[in-house]
C-alpha cells in the first residue's frame, strides 16, 4: 500500500484507493460496540415532536413543523439527477428535530474547508454539518451514487480531515488553545433517509501523512454502524418511511448524539 500513487485532490473526489494510500480501514460494528451501549437498547429518540415518530405520512400532519418534516422525509427519498437538497434538507430538519442543535451550534449546508493534500491546497465541501465557535462538530455527506458514482464514504473521510486540522488552526489561531494531537469526528453518510454512522478517528500524524503524500506508519480504523432495521433487504426502499425503521433509525441518531462536541 506504501506504494501507491498519491495526488492532490479535492475530499469529493476521493475514492476507496485514497483510504488504501493513506492507511485507512473501515470497520462495521454492532449497535452496542459501536454505541457503547451499557443497558439493554438503543435509547428512546428524544423528539421535538412526538407525532414525527407515529404518523404514517405529511397527510395526516396538523402541526406545520411536523408536516415539514414528514414531506421533506418524502422528497429524500426520491433521488433527482444533478440534485441533492432533498437530502440534505431533510438532514437539516432530522438534526434539528433531535436536538443536535443547542444554542452555540448552527447548521450549515455547502461549507467549504481547506484541504493541503500532497503539499497543494485543495478543498472539501460538506453536504451538511454542525459548527460551534470552535469549529465543526458533525459531518453529513450524502451517498451520490446515483448520480456521479462517487463512493461517499472516502469523501467523508477527507471531509473529517480537513474538519480536524481546520478546527485545530482555530484552536491556535483564534482561541489561543493549543492544537490537539488527535480526535473522533462524528460523520454520517445518507442514501436517501437510510444513514450510516461513522466515529472518525483522525491524527496529527494522519493530517501531517495527506498533506506530505505518504504513508502513515499507523493505521486509522474508522468505525461504523448500519442500523439494524426490520427488513434489510429493503433498507434503500423504504428508509425511514416505515414507523418501525423510523423509531430504531432516530434511536441511533439519539445514540449517536454523545459523540458530538
């Protein structure tokens, strides 16, 4: 693998031979590993409101807020060309929705975070993520493959680099904190309302490895979860749209929460 080629290039243009070049793994866990879950289960989704969980479609909605909800929920899961702020809308809203967003985070959607890779400035664009005064706390980035065939799992991966070293210019630059050597960054990619969870752990010496062009004596194992939903074989058909696949899904996102900040 210390063979490889590497070039410079921008976080969507990654593809599974960049996390070859720079010694990266990813490895699926169950929900318990992954979550580190002590009880018994994934916990309760702690909504907004309560009728995102029950109701079957926008039709029967009341509240304007859950209305929104469920019929953005509807356009994720029809992919269009050349388009993706269904998903990402819904992304919005679903984060909003259980609480990812406290006063001191916002949300942002298209933001562009400067990438050294290969001694050349480049850049990675985030689909959606969460910001504090310190810097992004969650990645989203939505699986594309319908329409350029992109994997989005090394475009995250590049995505959670970047964050990683922007964050800690921050910290230096703006905070007068000193930089961290190393952290998880929280990321999820979305095929349609379907999630993966990821826990990114990257390195100084990862960042130090991408920005130089070689490999990196140590081995970066990305953890990831695929929830665990009644009928699998239909995940990319049904989604969330389905009231029990909806109630495991946003108990993983509930889960999921502890790992941002």
């Amino acid at each position: 693998m210390a063979d490889l080629i590497r070039s410079a290039k921008s976080g969507s243009d990654w593809t599974e031979n960049d996390l070859h070049a720079y010694h990266i793994r990813v490895v699926y866990q169950d929900a318990a590993t992954f979550f580190q879950i002590p009880g018994p289960g994934l916990p309760a989704p702690a909504v907004q409101h309560p009728a995102v969980l029950t109701l079957s479609g926008p039709a029967t909605a009341t509240d304007a807020s859950v209305y929104q909800f469920l019929r953005t929920m509807d356009l994720a899961m029809l992919p269009v060309d050349a388009e993706e702020s269904a998903v990402d809308d819904f992304a919005v809203l679903l984060l909003q929705e259980l609480g990812y967003v406290p006063v001191g985070r916002v949300i942002r959607t298209r933001k562009d975070i400067p990438l050294v890779i290969c001694g050349e400035n480049r850049h990675a664009k985030t689909d959606v993520c969460i910001i504090d005064d310190g810097g992004i706390l969650l990645l989203v980035q939505e699986d594309k493959r319908h329409a350029d065939g992109g994997n989005p799992v090394p475009q995250l991966v590049a995505e959670a680099i970047a964050a990683f070293h922007s964050n800690n210019v921050t910290r230096e630059q703006t905070l007068g904190l000193p930089p961290l050597p190393s952290k998880v960054v929280p990321g999820i990619t979305m095929k349609g309302t379907s999630p993966i969870f990821f826990k990114l752990p990257i390195s100084q010496e990862l960042v130090s490895a991408v920005i130089g062009g070689v490999y990196p004596a140590t081995e970066t194992i990305v953890q990831a979860h695929l929830p665990a939903i009644p009928r699998p074989a239909e995940r990319l058909n049904e989604g969330m749209k389905p009231q029990d696949n909806r109630l495991i899904i946003m108990s993983c996102y509930e889960a999921f929460k502890q790992f941002v900040h």
